[in-house]
C-alpha cells in the first residue's frame, strides 16, 4: 500500500494545475510576508512613527525583499507549470535582477555623495527589462494564440501609440537633461527606452485579453504599469532635480514585486468566455498619435515620439484595409449562401427570382426563356427506407448530375424538397429538358428514382409566376399521366423492396467488418449457410429461414468495437477481458437495430450468445425465452469454430466437433437444434472427413460410387466416438 499511495501522490502532482500546487503552504506565508512590510513601508513613509535609522533600514532593504520573494514564487511556480515554465523563470530573473541591484546600491552606493554611471547596480536595472519582456510575450503567446492577425494588429496600434506618448513624455525629459559621458547617456537613455517597452507589451496584452482579462494577467498588467508609472516619475523627478528618497512614489517598485508573486501564488479561475476586443485602447492610440503631429507644430518632440506616432498611424491604415477586405469578403460570403442550395450547390430559389429578373429584363422581339420544372417521384418512400441521410446524399448527386448535364446551355436550380428547375434560352429546349430529366433518374438493385417534368415558354409579357403556374400544372398532369412505376424497380413488386433494402444494408455492414477483419466476415457466411441449412432441417418456413440467415451474417458484428488484442489473443482471456468480449452481442443488437429493416432481427443478434441453461450472455436467458432462431446460430456458430479453428485452439474433424455438441446438447445447446445440424451436415458430408466415409457402390463401368452416409448412421459413429472427443470449450466468443 504504500508503494501504491506514493504512485497515487505523483499522479495527483502530475495532474494538479500549477494554481493548486502553489497555493497553500510556504508560498502563503511568504506572500503574506511581503504584504505585511509594504504595509509598514508605507506606514513608515506616510507617518514616520520609527526612528530615522529604521526608516533608513526600510529604504534600503524593504523593496529588495519584496523583489526577492517575488522571485522566489516565481520559482515555485515555474517547477510546477509545464506550459510556461520559461515565462515564469524569466520572470524570477527580472525579479533577481532587479533585488540583486537594489541590495547592491544599498550596500555599496547608498552613502556616496556621487555615484558613477553607469554603476554595477545600472547595469543590473536595465538587465531587468531583457528577462521581464521576454517572459510579458511569452505568457501572452502562451495564452491568446489563437486570436486572429486584427487583434494582434490592434494590439500593435496600442503599443505604439502609447509607447509613443510615453517617449514624448519622459524620453523627452531625460533626453534634455542628460550629459557626460557616452556611456552615462545610454545609461540614462536605457531606462526611458526599457520603461516604454514594458508599457507597450502590457498595453498590448490588455487590448488583446480585454479589461478583465483571465488569470495571472490580472496581477501582471498591473503590476508592470505600476512599475512604469513609478520608473516614468522618478526618472522625470531624477532628470529636473527634484527627487527625494523616502517619498511616497518610493512605495511603486515593491508593490509591483509583490503584484507579481501574487500572480505566480494566486489560484488560476477556470477559462471564461471571452467576448469581442475593446477598440477603446486602438482608438485612443491613434488619436494620441495624432496629437502628437499636432502638438510638435508648437513644442517640438523628439524623434523617438514622432517615429513611432508615425508607426502607429500605418498600422492603423493596414488594420482598416484588412477589415474592408475582411466585410467585403463576408458580404459576398453570405451573397453566395443567400443565393446557393447548401445540400446541392446549386441556385436556390431566390437565385432563380434574381435571375430570371434580368433575363426577362433583356427579352425583346422573338426572343424567349424555357423554363422546366422538375419533381423527383418516390423519393419519399426511398427517404423512409434508408433514412434521410441517405436522401440527402441522394439528392447531392443528382444535383451534380443535373448541373453537369444542363452546363452552359442554361442554368440549374433546387427550388424545394425535391423540386429542380432549369431555365434556358435555347431555340429548341426539349433536348436539354429530356437530358435533365434523364439526369434526375437513379435505380438501384432496391429502388426506383423517377422524374416528373412540366416545362413553359415565357416571352414577352408573361411574367414569371405566370410561367411557374403553367409549368406547375403540367408537371402535376405529367404526375398523374405517368406510367412509369412508383418506387419499383424494373423486376420486382412492391413488397420486394424493403427485403432488397434489407440485404444491401447488410452488405454494408459486412463491407465495413471486413475492412477490420476480413476472415470474420468469412466465417460469418460459412455460418450462415450452416445456419440457413439447419433451420430448414428444423423445419422453419422459408421466411424464418432467410432471418435466420441474416441475422447468423451479422451476429458478430458488434465486434467491430472489440480490440484487436483481445479478438487474436493467443492466450486464456482475463476477467475483464472476457467482460468486455461480453458486450460485443448487445453492441451487435444497437447497430443492426438502427436500420428500420434490419429491426426484426435485431433480438435475434443480441440473444445469438445466450445458453439454454441460463449461463449465456447478454441476458442469462433460458431455453424457451430464446428464439429458436438464435439458438440455432449458436449451434451452428460452435461448429464452425470447432472446425476451422481459432488462434486460441487448433481445429478438430467433424465427428469430434459432433461429439462436443452432443456432449453439451441441454445445458448450452438445444438437443432439438443438434439434431437438425446433424440432419443437415449429413446432407452434404466432408469428404476429408472420416465420419463420412464413402459407401462402395459398383457402377456401370465398375468404379465404386460415393454414396451419403443417412443420418441414424451418422448419430451411431457419434455415439461409438464420443469417448475420444477430446476437451474442447464448445463455445465462440
């Protein structure tokens, strides 16, 4: 048991949500940790309650912790989060980073009257904003990548209209004011240019994900516009001179840090429905790029502002020529579907109006339009017997015909149900309505599609109602006239069709059961015919004997859903195994059952396993609640098995696989249907076989003749062989 319940814990591990997995325990502590010095940092800096020395110690360390323990969680969550493990390991870098250069300043520069740049604790901040951006657009990639190229578009748009406004406001700023060095104006350049791409991803994210966005991006967008807002004011206050340690703004960093472990402790909730993107932020952007090119008429703005003010209005202009291409290419899409028979492709009755409406617009003199309709006959009755699937698949290919046929000597609609119409304006039309006619025909080995044609001329100053009336009434006229049958093919009555639509639909069946398993399919039929030939020796009418027939050719078809591994098992089945085999005979019941004429032998399939004393499967039925229909492919289906063989058992001759019938005729089989199996093996013996030995009887030119062994016979070397029959399972799965 112990082994068991470690295997059960690292399931349980495995399948956990990383929400879970980091929501109790430490990383609770820890959070509420960081929470409870923010908290006092904040007190401290609003009211200074503490000395000045402990103000001191809150100033230099408070926010390195928080960003220490941001990290930490941050690590936590990338061992238990397999999709965006790398996010949030890049996310516990920037954390790093950005702690391990605030403890530095704290410990080395905090007392230096001037402090070089760039210092070791520079190049660490603006290392912050590799990791951090890197790990914003993997979690976002992670998460929205199946939004569409508009949407990314429009997050470009909010990106660089924002980043824009960013640059005119703080870029500026700190460009005006920075001096020395080369590498001291990259140092101070770095961190406006780092500030505005964080701003532009989590802008860029929140147009993407929406307001509200889902999950960690609750905490992390935020988060990092705490972070910019913070970074954007002390540079600003830094570049004029007006910065002050201890001052309320100080408060921005760690709140950010901790924003960011809440996200990596917080519990995930489940997925929301998302609703369509917000244009507010896209069009905000773009107006503020806009006033931007205003405003640098009056107060000039640098380049970096104005660059990419310029980008966004470009994206702009290629978000508004993907969305007029995107309607007009939805406005003919829907065009198409108003105009266009789903089923068939063709025109539909809408279409016919429109375009007829232009044909009699460009009559004029002797000119005219033919118009035919067209009524399928008996597809009603083909609809009930095969189902409307089949109907519907019926109707798509003589759709195609039709349109095939008709080509560009006019036009072809489906107006109806099924009602065709063809329209053209060919001098002489009857050739093509005689070809469309044809066209709409289809008989098969169970069934008759005909067609009924009315056709009118429509010239100038006959409408087209009036043209579809006359046409109507000669197609009904036509109906009524008609002496072709009505669902009937050529050679066979009426009561024929459904046994015909009986047997095709097994033909299918079989067909598919022999695309997984071509020699079941043919020990189906050997046992069908053994079946049909021990049922007419029972003495079952005619009718019996072709059910028993069919159903013995499908009793096995709900193998279709047993594994290959369990069917071909060389070896004894387990327990479940065989349970599973189980169900195969009432699987076989639920697929025939489903075609209306295969209903009748759909209990004969499920009851083809039962035994006689009860033991059977699926029903435990007795001897007089099993149809003698199915206890007769039981006898036969055991025969058959015996005698071929299985890859569970070699085979054995006729006489032993006799013997084992015998031996369990009452408690598995029938003795009546034993008898009758007997009754039809000795009407056609197995020369191989030395049960049916072969009487000499001279003949006319002295060669001895093979004569049928009778059935008394054939019963007496049973009785004198059953002692050798050997132990063999009478049974076939």
């Amino acid at each position: 048991m112990p082994a068991t319940d470690a295997v059960l814990r690292s399931h349980l591990q495995s399948v956990t949500p990383p929400k879970v997995a980091s929501r109790f325990g430490w990383p609770a502590a820890l959070v509420a940790l960081m929470a409870a010095t923010l908290l006092l940092y904040g007190i401290d800096i609003v009211f200074r309650p503490a000395s000045p020395a402990v103000s001191e110690l809150f100033q230099k360390f408070a926010g390195t912790w928080l960003f220490f323990g941001a990290a930490v969680l941050c690590v936590a969550k990338a061992q238990v989060s397999r999709q965006e493990r790398l996010a949030w390991w890049l996310f516990a870098l920037a954390m790093g980073l950005w702690g391990t250069a605030s403890l530095y300043y704290a410990l080395f520069l905090w007392t230096g009257a001037v402090v070089a740049i760039p210092s070791v604790a520079d190049v660490l901040w603006i290392a912050f904003y590799v990791p951090a951006s890197a790990a914003l657009l993997l979690l976002l990639r992670q998460r929205v990548s199946a939004f569409s190229a508009r949407i990314w578009l429009d997050a470009l748009v909010t990106a660089l209209g924002v980043g824009g406004a960013s640059a005119a406001l703080v870029f500026g700023v700190v460009l005006d004011h920075t001096s020395g060095t080369a590498a001291a104006t990259a140092t101070n350049l770095a961190y406006p240019i780092g500030d505005l791409g964080l701003l532009a991803l989590v802008l860029g994210a929140i147009t993407v994900t929406g307001w509200r966005g889902s999950g960690v991006w609750r905490w992390i967008a935020p988060a990092f516009l705490i972070f910019w807002v913070t970074d954007s004011v002390f540079l600003v206050q830094v570049a004029q001179g007006h910065y002050a340690v201890g001052g309320i703004g100080d408060l921005g960093w760690p709140a950010a840090a901790l924003l960011v472990g809440m996200a990596a402790w917080r519990a995930e909730p489940a997925a929301e429905a998302r609703t369509a993107p917000s244009i507010m932020l896209p069009a905000a952007a773009g107006l503020g790029a806009l006033a931007l090119f205003l405003g640098d008429h009056f107060v000039r703005t640098n380049p970096l502002a104005l660059g990419l003010a310029t980008a966004t209005l470009l994206v702009i202009l290629i978000r508004l020529y993907m969305t007029v291409r995107d309607n007009r290419r939805m406005l003919a899409r829907s065009h198409r579907e108003a105009m266009t028979d789903v089923l068939t492709g063709l025109g539909n009755r809408r279409k016919l109006f429109t375009d007829m409406e232009g044909r009699l617009a460009r009559l004029s003199g002797a000119q005219t339009v033919a118009i035919g309709i067209f009524d399928l006959d008996a597809f009603k009755a083909y609809n009930d017997t095969f189902g409307h699937p089949a109907g519907d698949a019926l109707l798509a290919r003589l759709g195609n015909r039709l349109a095939a046929t008709v080509g560009v000597r006019g036009d072809a609609y489906r107006i109806g149900g099924d009602e065709f119409v063809v329209v053209t304006e060919l001098r002489d039309p009857h050739e093509l309505m005689e070809d469309a006619q044809s066209a709409l025909r289809e008989h098969g080995e169970a069934f008759a599609i005909g067609c009924s044609l009315g056709s009118a001329r429509i010239d100038t100053g006959v409408t087209l109602e009036q043209a579809l009336h006359i046409a109507d009434q000669r197609l009904y006229a036509n109906k009524r006239s008609a002496s072709c049958p009505v669902y009937q093919p050529p050679d066979a009555n009426l009561e024929s069709a459904p046994r015909l639509a009986r047997f095709e639909v097994k033909d299918v069946l079989l067909q598919v059961l022999a695309e997984r398993n071509t020699s079941l399919v043919d020990h189906l039929g050997h046992v069908a015919q053994l079946a049909a030939s021990t049922a007419t020796a029972y003495g079952l009418p005619d009718e019996d004997v072709q059910l028993t027939r069919l159903a013995a050719e499908l009793h096995d078809i709900g193998k279709l859903a047993i594994p290959d591994s369990i069917l071909d098992k060389p070896g004894l089945l387990t327990s479940d195994e065989w349970a599973f085999l189980q169900r195969h005979s009432a699987i076989g019941e639920r697929i025939v059952g489903s075609a209306p004429t295969l209903k009748a032998i759909a209990p004969l399939v499920r009851a083809s396993h039962e035994r006689v004393d009860g033991t059977g499967y699926p029903d435990g039925l007795h001897l007089d609640a099993i149809p003698i229909a199915s206890r007769i492919i039981a006898v036969a289906d055991a025969f058959e098995a015996m005698t071929t063989g299985r890859p569970y058992r070699t085979k054995i001759s006729r006489l032993d696989a006799l013997a084992e019938l015998h031996r369990h005729a009452g408690t598995q089989f029938d003795p009546s249907v034993v008898t009758a199996l007997v009754t039809a093996l000795a009407a056609r013996p197995d020369p191989l076989d030395p049960t049916h030995r072969q009487s000499e009887i001279p003949t006319t030119n002295g060669s001895p003749a093979p004569r049928r062994p009778s059935s008394s016979e054939v019963h007496h070397r049973l009785a004198t062989n059953e002692s050798r029959a050997g132990e063999f399972v009478c049974s076939e799965p």
